[in-house]
C-alpha cells in the first residue's frame, strides 16, 4: 500500500529558485517537502554564474524584483556569507566608444530614477577600479549594488538551512487534482506526496510540470557558454565587468547565437566568461565557435587575459520565457498551483524576491504582496502566442 507523504506545500525543483522558495516558505511557518529528480542545484543553477546583478535591467518589474532580491540577499549574506561565496563587488559596465558611453548613461539615468546606484565613470577612473583593462576605453558606469554567490553553494545552504524534507532522485510524473481541479498533491516515480499546494520550481522544465496540472507555460531553453581559466591571484578582475552591449543580448528575442563580453572573477581563482545566448532547444554539443568568441570578447577587455590558460567550458540552459519575465505566483486556473520558474539569465539573482513573494502567496493569499504579481501572473500567455 502507498501511503505517502503528507506536507504544506510540495516544492518542485531543487535548483537556486526552489531552495529559496523553500526556505522562505519554511520560515513563514509551512511544513515543506523539496523534490528533485536529480540532486540540489543538479539543473541550471549548476550550470551558470552568480552574478546578483541591478546593472544589466531597465526600470521595470524585473528590476524591482532584482532590487528586492538584492536586499533579501543582503540578509541572507550576513546568515551565510562566506559559506556561499558571496562577494558585495560590485559591477563595472564598460562601453567601448563615445556613443557607446552616451548610451549606456542614458540607460543609468533610467535605472537611477528607479532605486539604482549608478556611478558614472570616466575613462582615466575606470583604471582605478579595473587596472587590468584595455586601454584606451572612454569609460562606464560603476554599479555598487552588483552581487555575487556561488550558486550551487548557495542552493544547498539555503535548502539545509529551510529545514525541508528533501527528497531527491524522484521524479514527479503527475499533479493530483481533487474532482474540482484543485491541487491534492503530486505524484513521484518513488510515490505519492499529498499537499494542498505545489511550487513549480522546475526552472527551464517549469513548462512540463506546469502541463502536468493542465496549465500551459511556455519555457524555453536559452543556451549558454562558460568560459573558465586556470586560477589566478586574487584581484585581478576586482568587480563583475561587462560590455555595454551585453544589455541589449540579454534583452534580445532573437533564436539565434550572441555574444558579448562578460568577465569575472571567483573566490577560488578561476575566471568565468561569459556570455553567449542562442535557442537550439536541448542541443548539448559543444561549440568551439561560441567558445572562440567569448575567448575573443574578453581578451578585448582585459588583454591580459592572452597569456591565460582555459581550463575548461560548460554549458547550461537559461529558462527562457517569451517576454524575459519570470511566472509568478498563483495560477488561477489551477487551485493550489503556484509557479516560480522562467528566470531566463537572472535566475541566481531574483530567487530570494521570488522565495518571498511565493512564501507571501501561500501564507497570506488575500494580502498584497510586497511587489505587484500583475506581470508575473502565469496565465498571461495564450498557447498561440508561444
Ligand atoms: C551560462 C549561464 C550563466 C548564467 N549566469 C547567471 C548569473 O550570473 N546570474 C543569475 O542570476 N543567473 C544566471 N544564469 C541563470 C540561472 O542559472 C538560472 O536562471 C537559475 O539557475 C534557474 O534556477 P531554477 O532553480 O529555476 O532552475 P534549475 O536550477 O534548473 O532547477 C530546476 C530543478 O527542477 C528539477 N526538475 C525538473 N522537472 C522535474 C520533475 N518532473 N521532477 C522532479 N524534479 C524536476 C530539475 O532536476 C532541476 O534541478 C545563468 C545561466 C546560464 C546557463
């Protein structure tokens, strides 16, 4: 006989997002099963960077979520510090022209208006923040509140610390519904677990569970390339540093490959670089062309980077979703059903914001939350829209 599980809430996906789900539900005081069909950070979140970064989102609900995850990561810091690698950095954008600067300033002007700090710097300045750059740049701008974690550290320390049951290598292969459509449970490869309420944490999968319960939620995958060097001494790249193009990459709907520079340095020595983005579905081969370019973007910025050694590349898978917003919330076509999936590139960044607002979700439901789910909400594509 199957007797199951029984919790609060079932949170699917053990990845960055799902931790912090968990880990803001438990705190609120819900009883929380974490289920993964792989290990913790098994998906995504171990297979990217963990830049908290304000510096690469206009004004808008992304950027207010950045800023409320910035300071919920500002909590959690003082809780996990060293254990997750964090790093108050900082980011330094770097355009490569005059009319590169004028536009990246107009862009901080925007971002300042709504909460950012953003530092314009001039070009003799932007050597005293990153000595190791190519000369010659006319400047940027200098973001403070630019983080960085090391995710997958960051994912377990946040799921131990939740106090969850986590209950990994089970797959979950159906949404129990009761006869009115709500949600009773979930069930797994390794048995039943029954709760009033399911969290999709399911990153670039969400779109799968979510058609487990019959709600249709168009997540896609976004492919990316890390570039790692040998480690270095520390300091050579002191802030996270990027080329102002990177925004507009990031910003694209295009399918196919781009690329723009994106360096920085690791507690353990290495330096990841980055970025590259393209939509070739789950393709997993490897790419000597994307990794070439990255090679080249950031041997650009920091010349010294010719002498150095790569170690090694990785790939991950970026859930991407049409209107670069994550879903959000409760779905209101399925009772129960709650969705924190489709962060695209800035998944590390917005999970604390997120963890949250669906731990507000759960526990208060008729309570405004503390950001606007308006555009989050799950429902808001249709099916011929995807
Ligand atoms: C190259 C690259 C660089 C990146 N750099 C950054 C960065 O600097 N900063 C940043 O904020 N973000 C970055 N990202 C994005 C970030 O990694 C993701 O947004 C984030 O990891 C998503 O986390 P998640 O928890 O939603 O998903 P995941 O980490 O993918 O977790 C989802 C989990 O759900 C599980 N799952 C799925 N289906 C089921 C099922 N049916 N049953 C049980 N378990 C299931 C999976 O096994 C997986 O572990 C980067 C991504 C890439 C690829």
């Amino acid at each position: 006989m199957n007797v199951g599980l029984t919790c609060d809430v079932v949170v699917v996906g053990a990845g960055m997002v799902g931790a912090a789900c968990a880990l803001y539900a438990a705190r609120a005081g819900l009883d929380v099963i974490l289920v993964d069909r792989g290990p913790v950070a098994g998906g995504t979140t171990g297979a990217g960077e963990g830049n908290l970064l304000v510096s690469d989102k206009e004004p808008g609900p992304e950027l207010d979520l950045a800023l409320l995850s910035g300071r919920l990561w500002g909590e959690l810091a003082r809780e996990f510090g060293a254990a997750i690698e964090y790093e108050a950095k900082g980011g330094v954008v770097v355009a490569s022209s005059p009319g590169g600067l004028a536009a990246l300033e107009r862009f901080a002007e925007g971002q300042r208006a709504a909460g950012v700090v953003a530092e314009p710097v001039a070009g003799d300045t932007l050597y005293d923040l990153e000595p190791h750059l190519a000369p010659g740049l006319p400047g940027g701008v200098h973001y403070p509140q630019d983080r960085q974690v090391m995710p997958a550290l960051a994912a377990a320390h946040l799921t131990r610390a939740s106090g969850a049951r986590l209950l990994t290598g089970r797959t979950v292969t159906a949404v129990l519904r009761t006869r009115d459509g709500a949600v009773r449970g979930v069930r797994t490869d390794r048995g039943d677990i029954h709760a009033p309420a399911i969290v999709n944490a399911a990153g670039t999968w969400g779109g799968e569970l979510a058609a487990l319960a019959g709600a249709h939620l168009p997540v896609l995958p976004r492919r990316g390339f890390v570039l790692v060097t040998e480690p270095l001494p520390p300091r050579k790249v002191r802030h996270k540093v990027y080329a102002a193009d990177y925004v507009a990459d990031v910003a694209s709907d295009s399918a196919a490959l781009q690329t723009s520079p994106v360096v920085e340095g690791t507690a353990a020595g290495p330096i990841l670089i980055g970025a590259s983005r393209e939509r070739v579905g789950f393709d997993r081969t490897f790419s000597l062309p994307v990794v070439r370019a990255l090679a080249a973007g950031a041997t650009r910025l920091f010349p010294f980077l010719t002498d150095v050694r790569a170690m090694r590349s990785y790939l991950g898978f970026r859930p991407y979703m049409p209107d670069h917003l994550p879903a959000i919330g409760p779905d209101p076509r399925v009772p129960g059903l709650h969705h924190a999936c489709g962060h695209e590139g800035a998944g590390i960044g917005l999970a604390t914001g997120t963890g949250h607002l669906i731990a507000q979700a759960l526990t208060a439901p008729g309570k405004t939350p503390d950001l606007d789910l308006t555009p989050f909400r799950p429902d808001r594509f249709t099916e011929e829209a995807a």
